[in-house]
C-alpha cells in the first residue's frame, strides 16, 4: 500500500471516530456504553502511533 493510500484510509477512519462520539450521546445505548469507550481507546492509541510512525509534512 502506498503513503497517499494509506492517508487516505486514515482521513475515514477519523471520520469514523465522531460517529463513535455521538453514540456515547444516546441515552438507551446500555452495556454497548462500554463497548464504544474502549473502541474510541482503541482508535485513539491507532492514530496516535500513526502520527507517530508518520509524522505529516505538510506536503499530502
């Protein structure tokens, strides 16, 4: 997989993580409550390495 491929595909899963928040909104979401916290740790931890492993340029 290319660089640009991969940013990409990074960008939607970003994207992905305001959906997660907006869950943790719904009043009825119950037990899933836990589920959608350790899923935004997750992704969290994920875009932390990638910021880690490639720093952005400035250049897309």
């Amino acid at each position: 997989m290319d660089l640009q491929t991969l940013k990409e595909r990074i960008t939607i899963v970003q994207s992905k993580r305001d959906y997660l928040l907006s869950l943790l909104e719904q009043p009825s979401l119950g037990i899933l409550r836990v589920d959608v916290n350790q899923a935004l740790e997750e992704l969290d931890e994920l875009l932390e390495e990638y910021k880690r492993t490639i720093p952005e340029t400035g250049n897309n």
